[in-house]
C-alpha cells in the first residue's frame, strides 16, 4: 500500500536482487552481491494492535514494540532478574516512592534526537496527561494497572493516580516521584507500554485523537502508519502492511548497543499453530511463537532448534463464586480441585516439564510456599464432600476459550475436556461454553461463567504481579468477598522491604490455598521454535525474547 | 449447491393422487356434485395415464431405480448409516465420552494408540473408544442432518408452496404475493448457504442447536424455490385448468392436486439436502460454531478437532472425514439417483 | 443491446431495496439490538444509552431504515471491531488477495471442468465419464476445509512443492503498483514476484475450486448430454460438418448456456469457501478476516460482507444475464 | 424420368440395439429398397416401425455403441460404388451435406437456436465447397432464395426463432440442397407444419427432385404425403418391409392387410359419406417377433393358425409389387 518513491527507483535493482534470492532459496543465510541479506520472518499469533506500544495490551504488539521502543529498566536477557535498560541504574528511596534513574549516554532515537532525561519525563507526563478516550482502560490498559489514573480523571470509577511527578535533575538523571511504594515497582517500569519515544515524536502526536465510541474506538493514524514513532531499540519500524498482517523492521545501525544479527525483521500473524508449524516446515518463516507441545519433538527431529523457556506462568480453574452458589461452598471447591486429575492434564497435554500448581504462581517465583494445602486426585473423596454439601447433583457452567493457545493454555479445548470428563465422573453435571479469546476474557472478567480456565504469564519478577493480579480486591472474575485476604495483600504490596514482602507473600498463597477460590491447575514451560541456519535470541521465561540478539547462522 | 436448473422442473406424477379423493362421495346431494366433479376429474387424469407412461411415473422411477448402480449403492451406504445410527448404542462397545484410557495416549508427544483388539479403531486423543465415538457419531450426525432439512424443509415448503400455489391459483393480488416472496427467497440465495448459515450460528452463538438451524436456514431459498417451480409446472397441466373450468375451490385444488404432485423434486431435494447439511455441520464445526462441548461425539466437531493431528495421528481425522464424506457421497447418490429416474429428460 | 442493459440494470433495483431490508432487519434482530452487538458485554447503560443514540435508535423506524440505506449508499459499513479501521477499508485492502484466489480457482475449475464434462458426456457410461461423475460427486462431499488440510499436509509439508501460506514468500521484493500481485509484476516485469505469488495460488486455488470444479463438471456433463440428444446437433452431423465445429459451433456453444449461470452463482459462493481455504493457508484475504470476524463476532464485518457478497452476487448475476443474453439471442428478444 | 439410374441400393438393412445384457431390439430387420435418380421413394409406416432409424443408419447418424447395423447400401458416387455402411466415420463426414444429405421433422429443433441462419447455411458451403466467407454469403442468399424465402440477405442474419415454421423448414431444405446431393433423405418433412405449408414444402421437394435429379427417400406415416410425391412406395411394420411396390399398384391394389389397415384409417373425401372409418386396432407394441410369425397378427382382421408358423417370406406379386402375407388380399378393394 505504502511506497516511498525511493524504492520505485530501485525496483529494477530489487528484481534483480529477488532472482537472485529465488535461485538460492534453499541458503538464505547467504548474503548477496547487492549487500542485501534476506529478512528473517518470525510468525506471531496475531497481528499488532498499534505501532505505539501504550495504547496496548496484548503479547503480539509488545513482541514488535520490544524490539523498536525501549523502557527505563529490563530484564535480564534470558531471565527474569530485572536490569537496567535506558537507565543505566537506578535507586529508590527509602520509603519507595522517590526512584532515580541514571539514563545511559549517548542513546539516539531513530530519528536522530538523543535521549535526555527532559525526553523520558515528555514521555511519562505525556501519558499522566492523557484525556478523553484514552483514558478509556481499552487505550490505556498498563498505565492503569501500575499508575492508577491519570492528572485529570474524567471517569469516576478510576483510582488516583499514583504518579506524580518527572523531573530531569540533569541531563541524565530523571526522578519520578509516586504516591505511595508498591511491590509493582520496579518491575512497572519495565512493562512494554511504556517505551520512550523522542521528543520530536511525541511533539508530533501531541493533538492525535482517539475518535469514536467505547468498544468502537478508531485509533489516530500516527499508531498505524509507519513514519511517525520512533523509539531507541535496536530496529524500526518499516512497514505494517495490514492486509498482510505483517509487521517489516529494519536493523537500527545507530543502535547503542549491539546492533540487531538480522538486517530486516518480518513479524508475521499466523492465528492458527498448525499453519505456524507448517510455514517454518516450508521455510516460508523462520520461527514462531506458542509452539504446541506436540509439535516440539517433531520439530526438533527434523532439524529445528526449539528452546523451552523457563516457567514462569500459572494455568487455573476458577471457580466464580456469584454465579453459582454451591461454589461459594468451600466443601464444593475442595471436592471439585479433588475431582481433577491435573497429572494427567500435565502429562499427557502440557509440554515436558510442566509441573502441576500447587498455588497460584510457579515455584520459580520468590513467595512461593512448600507449606499451602494441597489437593490431591481423589474421586471418592471428591464425592462425599459434594455429598456432605448437599450438591451430590450439581449442574454448572464451565467455559473455555477457542481458536487460542497461551503460553500456559496449549490447548484449551482439551484441558476443558479432560476436566469436565473428571467432572462428570464425580457426578457433576457440566454445561459447556465456549468463547472466542477477546469475548472471552470479557465474559470471564465480568463473571459470566462459573467455572473457566484462564492463566498468567509473569509480567516481572515480584509475586505480587500474579496473585495480586486476581485476589487484591474484590472482583467480578473471582466473585469471592475476603476481605481480609484483601487487606493481608495491600500490606504485603506496600512493604518496601524485601524479605519481610516475601515472608508476607508465603503466608498469603497459604491463606489462598485454604480459601481455595480456584484450582491451579500447572505450570508449564512454552517453547518457541527456530529454523536451523538461525542463531536465535536468548529465550526468556518472560516471553520477552529481544530479537537484536538472534542472527544468521554463518 | 448441489442444484442444477433441470431439477427445478421435474414433473410429479399425476396419477397417484386424484384416485383417493374419489371415493368419500354421494352422502348429500352437494357432496355428491363435488364428487361428480371430482370423477370427471378422475376420469381426465385416468386417460392421462393411460395414453402416456401407462404404470406411474414413481413405480417406473422405483423399476428404474432398482437397476441402477447409483442408487443401489446410495441405497446400502444410506441404510448402513441409518442402522449405525439408530442402533448406536447397542453397537458402540464402550461409553462415547469416558476417557477410559486417558493414560494411554500422550498428545504432548505424540504418542496415540491405533487400533487394537479392545478398541477397534483406536483411542482418541483424550483416550476414549474411536469406534464408540464414530458410532455414537452417526447418531449426531443423522440428527443434524435431519434437524437441519426438516427445518429447510418445513420453511421452505410453508414458502414455496404459498407462492407457487398464488402464482398458479391467485390472479394478480397471487402473483404480487408469489413476486414478493420470491424477491426475498432470490436474496436469500443470493447469499451462498454456508455464509448464510456462519451469519445465523455467529448471530446465535455457538451449539448443535445453532448449527441445526443454521444449515436449515440456509436449505429454506432451495426448497421454496424447488416447490414453487414444481407448483407453477404443475399448474399449467391440464388437470388443473379441468378442475378450475369443473369449478373446484382453489384451495382444494392447490392442497390436493398441485401440491402433491409437486412433491417429487422437492423429496429428491431432501435426500441431497441431507448430504449438503452433513459437510456444512462439519464446516460450522470447523469455523468453531458447533457443539462447544467437544466430549460429545459429532464427526463434524471431531474432524474439526482432530485437523491438529493430521500429521501426527491422521487416523483421527481421516476416520471422521471418510465417514462425512461417504455418508454424503450415499445421500448424494440415492438423490441424484432418483433425480435422474424420476427426470424424463435423463430418461433413456 | 443497450436497452437491455438498462432495463436488467433497473429491475435490480428492487432486488437491492429488497436485501437492504433484509440486512436491516437482521441488524435489527441481533441480540438485544445493534447497540449490544457493537459494545463490549461490559459497556455502562450510558455508553448503551450513547451508542443507541448515535446509531439513531430512538427515531422511528422508517426513519432508521432511510439512515441505514443512506450510510450504506456512502460505502459506510461502519467500523471493524476488531481493527477498529472502517469496514469497507478493510475488504477494499484486502480484496485484491481474495480476488487472486477467486480467479485462480475459477479458471482452474472452469479450464478442468468444461473439458472434463464435455468428454464424460461424449464418452458416456465409459471409465472417463465414471471417473469423472464419481470424482465431482466426491469432491461435493469432501470439506473444503478438509481437502484444503490434506493438499497442505501431502503437497506442502510432505513433498514440499508448494508453500503452505501467504501470498508471497516473506521479504520478496516488488514493486507495488496495487494489490494485485500477480498483476503487477506481469506489469513491471518481475516475473519471480509472479512466479512466487502463483506458487502461493496454487494450493488454496485447487482447494477453493474443488467444489465449483465439481459442479462445472456435472452441470457440463448434464448440459452437453442434453444437448448431445437435441436435434440440431444431428442436422450438424447430418451436414457433415467436422467434429471440432459441431463440437465448438453446435454441442459446446447451447451446453454453455447453464453452465455459465451456474459459473455465475458458483462465483458468488466462492467468497464463502474463501473463508475456509484462506483461514487454512493464512492466506491474506477477505477470507481469513470473515474468519476471524466469525470468532470475534465482529458483527459490522459479517454484516458488511453479508453487503458486498450480495452486491457481488447481483453484479455477477447481472453479468450472466449479459453473457447469456450474447449466446442466446431468443433471451435478447424478449 | 421413370427411368432413373439407381443411385442408393439398400440390401437387406437391418439395425440392431441392445445386446450385451439387455435385451436386444431389432429396429430394422432386413429392409432393401433403391433409390432411383430423379425418384421419389417413400418410406410409410407407424411411429417405431423403424423408418427413422434406417434413415439415420443410411445417413451414418446412429451412436456408435450398442448398435449393430448389417445388410449393404452401395451408393453410386462419382468416383464409383461405395457401400455407406462400411466408410470410415471419417469419410461419411464428407459424404454427409455434400452427396447425401437430409431434411428433418422439427425445423425448430433441428436449428441451433444459438446461431444465425447464415452462418448455418454457409457453414456447409464453407465445408463442403470450400467457398471463402463472402462467396459463401452470396451463395447462401442464392440458397434461401431458391427454396422460397423473401428478403434472404436479411434472413441470413436471424436467428431460428424470428423466423416462421415454413421458413425454418425452407432453410433447412436450402442447406440440405446445398451442395446439390444425389441423395437427400426427408424425414417427416412436413409433420410439424400447418397443412397449408405443408403442400407448399412437398412442392418444393417435388421441384427440386426433378429440376436437380436428386433421389429422395421420403419417410412419412401420412398416405397423402406418399400419394402426392412418391413414386414408389415400401411400407415398413416393426422394423421388415411388408409390402413394396410403385404408387400406382400400392394405391390400386393393396396387398397386405397392414397397408389396407392404413389407407382405411385415412379420411377420404371421396368416400361415401357417413362411413366410417376403419382404425388398426392396437398399437404398434403389440406384435410378436417376426422369427415367430407375422409381427403384425395379432393386430390382423385375418388372422389365422399359418400367420404364426415362422416369418412369412416377402412374395412377389409382378409389377414391382411385393408384399409379406400369407393370406394377402386380392382384388378387395375393387
């Protein structure tokens, strides 16, 4: 769709160049007379949602925007430990709400300014200042998960907001100011959505709009044409062809680190994992995200390298207590997480090493306790607690998500049915609901279904990023009232102390074990596949894999 | 899409209807003018039959049938399914739905069990009994199908045969409605039957209900279209211009002479629509707008479902496609077969 | 000929005013009303409240109706809930895609079939001929998607022929003139676009012309059968005419006539087999994204494509009428 | 003029369908007759007696499969005898329009409704005589204006259905005499025309007979067409002659009871008035197989024992006149 007239002008260089690639297709890795190298195409799940990274919420558009924007802190590449990224350090103050960040120097933007720590405040006062339908939680879902709400809250039902202020001190020292510590931080400040852009950028979206209606929101152009944005990492962004659902980005040589092994990278959406597989098979891509466990050994028999991330997600079956009284039965819940054989489900569905949950977050994560109760598999047992609480007979609702894998959620289809199989065996009657992803999640969310699968990919290394993802305050997706489950997680989330936080985190899987408002079902570690000639990045338990690393093989 | 034009026109048979009416007469003398009406009109359609294809036209159809490779085959493929069908749980050995052998078979690493003396056809990937579930499967499968075509059916009859019979009977307010209705049913099938059946099944939400009435929808443009033609053909007969100059009401004309003789190429139709139904349930199945239940056994849901192993197990797709496709492939034949038998033109 | 024209261009018009109000109906009909299909489930009364008011809900019905047909008239389909860009947009992008893949599958079928059915009706009762009823009456029964599964699993990944998605292969370079792939490289010269784009037709067009391939084939068979019988072609053979000219002149010329009506309508149901193959070859077309409108229930899409497949189809139909009223010259005198 | 030199001598023709698992059918069963240059003969019978299958046998026009023909009909062409039921397919073609040419019942359907009368009519020309396009036009005009049509250059460009049932049958007789065949067969020439064309087109026949010395064969269940035009006259029953002989005898003296069953069934208007007429009972299906006796018994007002003791040999009664009865009449009719 989009032509820059250059490229006109080189077609006839570029036909060339293309014959020449035909004819060695089989050896891509091989570069040709005209310098070009040929892109290396990964295959997403799906397309991206915008080219500015803040306005979303999904896997997809974070793997592009990691790539092209970068954020004051990372993570270490490979793990879960948090680094620095823009800032070369940081440090908090003592009662954690004063973080000082030390930028690194001599960092340019793609397009030529240099990052300044004006430049990061431009950024973080920005988004404070945001209004109208951006504050819309659609727009601006990560803002409102780590800061709250915004300088103005045009909406009520949005909380305070927690920032307060940006000040560049120097030229590379910025200091944002919060209301109040949190376990959130630092890790917030890693979180995709809120990769910088330069000065020039953001003065140039400074009046983009968001038209349109709640749920139908059309989003301003700069966050769909190429042209616009710039970050600092160690590609840009070339092309979104939309019809093609691809994303093209090129090498930033100007990068300050080390620049990118592929000279162009192609993001490409294919929803479904079997055509994924069967394009990295054709060589039509290179490699692809959500590989299902069952294709991981295939794979690697015919020559594919496909590394395993370590754990760190959680996979669940929520119980929602409003919907269906007997599920505010305790006696309920326990002989449904009896009734289920999650073994079986981790050893016949999950990818190898996947281990079943014991609580709501994998064992990897500091706060994780030996001592929570457990559930084991038993029927028997399973059916004298329904019998014991009158709800030998009980009928329920139990959905599941279609045409969607997750990292932690291979096949949703079979879990459900393995599950509602055990279900049925104890005497449980299951109505069987099924939603597509995005209809889902709302459904979930809202508390439309009383028993469903759903799970979490960490987001950063703090426990707090999953069971107070779910159990901080009262919910539709949960239906359960404990307040003081409530209170014992806004302390434990607000104490600056390290070890006392994590003492305080132990105890609360304990107490949620007991309260049981779900059964964690595994955790298990996703895979991610490379054709043969790549040296592909390091894999990250995060999913957040920077592809500057990966590179042709020689 | 099965349809071609020429079964649009297939004539009925004129001869087996009018006989029965004759009989219920001379009780009063009114009833006994209607009767005497009726006879002479007995009497055009006895010399109908005579001077033409002497036996009627469905017992010629049926000697035809009779030889024909076609339809014998359709015949047995349909009687087998029917019989795996209605005696399914007698057949099929073990539960459908319990995962039995849920240790057995590891789809995480490909390890699945084919056939063997306790499970013919093998597991499934959850451990259940294949030859349980397709048998089970067929049970599913008849019921969509037949759902779905008696909805068509019924619609489509109810739509067809009011316009056609207004056509036909109705002067000009008839030919206005006959218009108007065809108007819509033409629109209807300006839309190919399995969007139109996505846009029900999306528009109702996913389950064997939605896509026994979404496949059924999509059938209602066919049979209206199919029973109108036939009505309208068979009007123009002269029996029925007989019966309107003897005065005969026109509703009892159109209920008991037209209709019926219009019903051939509209019964045919329902053999070839029960194929259609099958490969569209399977294909709502597949595009995720079937039974969210996947335990219950459908071969639709079940190839659908079982497409992700079709390099590591095929079997699991191939025993459902195979079914679906020589289920249909009966269904098609004994219709196409009957098509051809009761159609003069194809006679030869 | 022009007045012919005219008048199958205006006897549409009632046929178009008729679908309006079948779609406007059925926008009608969606659950709880338009403003719920266009809301995510947990939208606020007030943005209902909003929404309904911006669709005009509150006027009288007439009045919405004149509203809806004008907003169509516009192009305006609205916005794709999934994208978020305007409905039309988005099929006008992705249209050259499908359309590759429609006429792909179509001159396969079309070039296959006619031949195909002409020779089964020539030999009848022979091998061809039974080869050749009992292959379509297969590929009637076969799923589109399931026949699209297996070519992908034997052509792509077993024997590795052909690629197993996409239109072209990632990072090809070419000059985009339009979407039309094909097109342009024939345009520009770069016959390795060409060649790539064609290797990429290749599956999904086999899979999406198998049912129409099929039905070319009967209808064929059935027509020239017919025609074999009818008199005229005797009084060709009886003027000894060579065989390739009674073939051509007198069989193939009359068989055409309902074939091309069934090519008609077989044409229109291929965007609604595009939905299948494409979504099985990810490949970039209005089908993969009807697909994913039928998972999200992106309803201004489906109804959208609902709009353009039904205009489609009266374009198409009044294409036939042309093409029929050029071979049959009894149609043109009426 | 009577003495025409034979051009077509059929011996014995016979024509067998089925076999191989059905039933057998013997359509024509030993006929022979000749056809004489400047000659009409008249070929009478019921419908399925066989007179259209021997004209379609003759004409090379019956499928190729599941038909047997036997017997011999040696044609005189220039370049010597030829028997036209041993030629090559190939080189029946050039026979066909050009030597031997024939005329069919329906003009509608023997048309192809799709193509001009022109190119209809030149096609043969452009064929047989190798005119180029506008020779052929010409010759075409001259064609349609020779067998009667007003205006031919404007009817060349028409298609069948604007044209009247006399004039289609018109066209169809310029392109049988296109090619000035020495044998044309006409098939029921007349059967589908109104009664004042009908005389109008047995005219032209007869013109074109004498004025082009063609031999016609002409096939026909109406007496009066055979009484206007033939010279001689072979009356076929279930598929075997059953009485041969020139107009004169035929009329004067009947034979056979089948023929006397036909010329009573005719109207006359010479016949006294208020007798009635005298129908054939039955139909032509109920017959026996001639191996078994005469075919025509059980429809006989004469039957007796020796009709059913095997074939009744064909006896010649002098004067050309032959008959196939064992008990023929004599002299009746006077």
């Amino acid at each position: 769709m989009f032509t820059k007239p250059s490229r006109k002008l080189l077609a006839p260089l570029a036909a060339a160049a293309s014959l020449t690639l035909l004819a060695t297709a089989c050896a891509e890795s091989e570069r040709d007379e005209g310098g070009q190298e040929a892109p290396f195409v990964f295959g997403s799940a799906g397309d991206i949602k915008s080219l500015d990274p803040f306005l979303a919420n999904d896997g997809e558009t974070f793997r592009y925007s990691r790539q092209v924007f970068q954020t004051l802190l990372e993570h270490e590449s490979g793990g879960s430990e948090i680094v620095g990224g823009l800032a070369e350090d940081w440090e908090q103050s003592e009662d954690g709400t004063v973080w000082t960040f030390h930028l690194r120097d001599g960092v340019v933007f793609h397009d030529g300014d240099e990052l300044d720590a004006e430049a990061v405040c431009a950024n973080f006062d920005r988004w404070h200042n945001l209004s109208g339908p951006w504050q819309s939680s659609n727009n601006s879902y990560y803002w409102q998960a780590i800061f709250g709400g915004f300088a103005e809250n045009e909406d009520e039902a949005l909380p305070e907001s927690r920032y307060v202020s940006c000040e560049a001190t120097d030229e590379l020292t910025a200091v944002i100011t919060i209301t109040e510590y949190s376990s959130i931080f630092p890790g917030g400040f890693s979180l995709a959505a809120f990769g910088i852009m330069s000065p020039s950028t953001l003065e140039a979206i400074a009046d983009a709009e968001i038209t349109g209606e709640e749920g139908n929101y059309s989003l301003p152009d700069y966050t769909r044409t190429p042209g616009t944005v710039a970050g600092t990492g160690p590609f840009t962004v070339e092309e979104w062809n939309r019809d093609q659902a691809e994303v093209t980005l090129k090498r930033f040589d100007d990068y300050w680190g080390d620049t990118a092994g592929f000279e162009t990278m192609i993001l490409r959406a294919i929803p479904d994992e079997n055509a994924r597989r069967q394009a990295l098979e054709a060589g039509d891509i290179h490699g692809y995200d959500l590989v299902a466990p069952a294709d991981v050994e295939p794979l690697v028999e015919a020559g594919f390298q496909v590394p395993t991330r370590d754990v760190f997600n959680v996979l669940y079956l929520a119980y929602q207590q409003e919907t269906n009284e007997a599920l505010a039965e305790l006696e309920v819940r326990q002989a449904l997480a009896h009734a289920v054989d999650r073994q079986r489900i981790v050893d016949t569905i999950l990818p190898e090493g996947g281990e079943v949950a014991t609580q709501f977050h994998p064992d990897t994560l500091d706060g994780w306790s030996p001592d929570v109760t457990t559930y084991e598999y038993d029927p028997e047992r399973a059916e004298e607690l329904l019998e014991e609480a009158g709800h030998a007979d009980l009928t329920i609702d139990f959905c599941y998500p279609t045409e969607v894998t997750r990292p932690y959620m291979p096949a949703p289809r079979d879990i459900f049915d393995v599950i509602s199989a055990d279900l049925e065996a104890v005497g449980v009657t299951v109505e069987a609901k099924s939603y597509e992803w995005t209809e889902y999640i709302g459904r979930t969310d809202s508390g439309e279904c009383s028993l469903y699968l759903l799970g979490w990919t960490g987001d950063y290394n703090d426990a707090y990023n999953f069971i107070g993802t779910w159990f901080a305050v009262q919910n539709d997706a949960w239906g359960m009232d404990e307040p003081e489950l409530f209170d014992a997680m806004a302390e434990a989330s607000s104490n600056p102390d390290q070890e006392e936080r994590i003492a305080a985190y132990q105890e609360l899987n304990e107490q949620i074990m007991e309260i049981l408002p779900g059964l964690p079902i595994s955790s298990s570690p996703p895979s991610i596949a490379f054709a043969a000639n790549v040296e592909p990045p390091a894999v990250s338990p995060l999913t957040q894999e920077n592809f500057a690393e990966g590179s042709w093989k020689e | 899409m099965t349809t071609t034009p020429s079964s649009q026109n297939l004539p009925g048979d004129p001869g087996t209807a009018v006989p029965a009416e004759a009989g219920g007469d001379g009780r009063t003398p009114l009833l006994g003018r209607r009767a005497a009406k009726v006879d002479r009109l007995a009497e055009l359609m006895g010399e109908r039959a005579d001077d033409g294809h002497g036996a009627g036209v469905w017992r010629t159809a049926f000697r035809r049938l009779r030889r024909s490779p076609m339809a014998i085959s359709g015949a047995v493929i349909v009687a087998l399914f029917l019989l795996v069908a209605l005696f399914a749980p007698l057949i099929a050995p073990y539960s459908a739905t319990s995962q039995a052998w849920g240790n057995e078979v590891f789809p995480n690493q490909n390890v699945f069990v084919g056939p063997r003396a306790e499970n013919w056809l093998g597991l499934d990937n959850l451990g259940r009994d294949q030859f349980s579930r397709m048998v089970v499967g067929a049970r599913q499968t008849l019921l969509v199908g037949v759902v779905a075509t008696l909805v068509g059916f019924c619609a489509g009859a109810l739509l067809g045969g009011s316009a056609g019979a207004a056509a036909v009977l109705g002067g000009r307010r008839g030919a206005w409605y006959d218009n108007a209705v065809m108007r819509v049913i033409d629109m209807m099938l300006a839309l190919p039957t399995l969007l139109l059946a996505v846009t029900v099944a999306a528009l109702v939400g996913p389950s064997l209900t939605t896509v026994m009435l979404a496949v059924g929808i999509a059938q209602v443009p066919i049979f209206a279209r199919l029973l109108r033609g036939a009505m309208i053909s068979q009007g123009s007969r002269d029996y029925v211009l007989a019966a309107r100059a003897l005065g005969v009401r026109k509703r009892r004309i159109a209920l008991a002479h037209i209709l019926p003789n219009s019903l051939g190429p509209v019964i045919v139709q329902s053999t070839l629509t029960l194929a259609t139904a099958i490969i569209d349930a399977a294909a709502l199945s597949y595009l995720g707008l079937g039974n969210p239940d996947p335990s219950f056994p459908e071969w639709g849901t079940m190839l659908a479902d079982a497409q992700r192993f079709l390099s590591s197990a095929p079997q699991l797709a191939v025993y459902p496609a195979l079914a679906i496709i020589v289920t249909a492939l009966g269904f098609t034949l004994l219709g196409e077969a009957m098509r051809e038998a009761l159609d003069p033109k194809l006679r030869k | 000929m022009l007045r012919f024209l005219v008048r199958r261009t205006l006897q549409l018009i009632p046929t178009l005013g008729g679908l309006s109000i079948l779609l406007f109906v059925w926008l009608q009909r969606l659950p709880g009303g338009p403003e719920y299909a266009l809301l995510p489930d947990d939208a606020t009364p007030e943005q209902r409240e909003q929404m309904r008011r911006s669709l005009g809900l509150e006027e009288p019905i007439a009045v919405q109706y004149l509203t809806f047909l004008r907003r169509i008239l516009q192009g305006d389909l609205g916005t794709s809930l999934q994208t978020g860009r305007p409905v039309l947009e988005e099929f006008l992008t992705r249209f050259p895609a499908t359309f590759e893949l429609s006429v792909t599958a179509m001159a396969i079928a079309v070039s296959v079939g006619l031949p195909l059915g002409y020779l089964a009706a020539r030999r009848r009762g022979g091998v061809l001929d039974f080869a050749a009823v009992g292959g379509s009456l297969l590929g009637i029964c076969t799923p589109v998607f399931f026949l699209a599964f297996v070519l992908k699993v034997v052509f792509s990944e077993g024997l590795g022929l052909f690629p197993s998605a996409f239109r072209l292969s990632p990072g090809l370079s070419r000059t985009e003139l339009s979407g039309f792939v094909v097109l342009d490289g024939l345009r520009t010269g770069e016959l390795d676009v060409v060649w790539d784009a064609l290797l990429h037709l290749a599956l999904p067009g086999v899979a999406l012309a198998s049912i129409p391939l099929a039905v070319i084939v009967r209808m064929t068979r059935a027509s020239v059968l017919e025609v074999l019988d009818e008199d005229y072609v005797r009084t060709a053979d009886a003027k000894g005419l060579h065989r390739s000219t009674v073939r051509t002149r007198h069989v193939m010329r009359n068989a055409m006539l309902p074939v091309v009506t069934s090519i008609g309508l077989l044409t229109g149901s291929l965007f609604a087999g595009a939905v299948l193959t494409e979504s099985v070859f990810a490949f970039p077309g209005i089908g993969s994204f009807v697909y994913v409108a039928t998972q999200t229930r992106d309803y201004p899409v489906l109804t959208g494509f609902i709009l353009v497949i039904a205009a489609m189809y009266v374009l198409i139909n009044l294409l036939v009428d042309i093409s029929y009223s050029l071979l049959d010259p009894r149609v043109r005198a009426q | 003029m009577s003495n025409g030199t034979p051009l077509l001598a059929v011996e014995e023709l016979s024509v067998v369908f089925g076999g191989r698992g059905s039933d057998e059918v013997r359509a024509v069963d030993g006929v022979s007759f000749t056809l004489n240059e400047g000659k009409v003969t008249g070929l009478v019978g019921e419908s399925g007696c066989g007179k259209s299958v021997t004209s379609l046998a003759l004409m090379g026009l019956l499928p190729s499969r599941g038909v047997r023909i036997g017997g011999s009909a040696v044609m005189r062409l220039p370049e010597g005898e030829t028997d036209l039921l041993r030629l090559p397919a190939r080189r029946m073609r050039d026979l066909r329009g050009s030597q031997l040419a024939m005329i069919f019942q329906d003009p509608l359907s023997s048309l192809n409704p799709v193509v001009p009368i022109g190119v209809q009519v030149t096609e043969i020309l452009r064929r047989h005589r190798r005119m180029g396009g506008s020779a052929a036009a010409k010759e075409a005009a001259v064609l349609l204006d020779r067998v009667g049509i007003p205006d031919p250059t404007r009817r060349l460009r028409e298609y069948p259905h604007q044209l009247s049932g006399g004039m289609r049958q018109r066209a169809l007789i310029a392109m049988a005499v296109a090619c000035r065949p020495r044998v044309m067969i006409a098939d029921e020439p007349t059967t589908a025309l109104d009664v004042t064309i009908q005389a109008q087109i047995l005219e032209l026949l007869k013109e074109l007979v004498t004025e082009e010395g063609t031999a016609l064969l002409m096939i026909t269940h109406d007496l009066g067409v055979v009484a206007g035009l033939c010279d001689d006259i072979n009356v076929l029953y279930a598929g075997r002659a059953v009485e041969s002989a020139p107009r004169g005898p035929l009329f004067a003296e009947p034979a056979h009871p089948y023929t006397i069953g036909l010329l009573g069934s005719v109207p006359r208007l010479d016949a006294p008035r208020g007798e009635p007429l005298t129908p054939i009972r039955g139909s032509v299906n109920d017959n026996i197989a001639w191996t078994d006796g005469c075919a025509f018994a059980p429809r006989c007002d004469r039957y007796a024992a020796e009709c059913l003791e095997g074939p009744p040999p064909l006896v010649p009664a002098g004067d050309g006149h032959t008959h196939r009865c064992v008990d023929p009449a004599e002299e009746e009719t006077e």
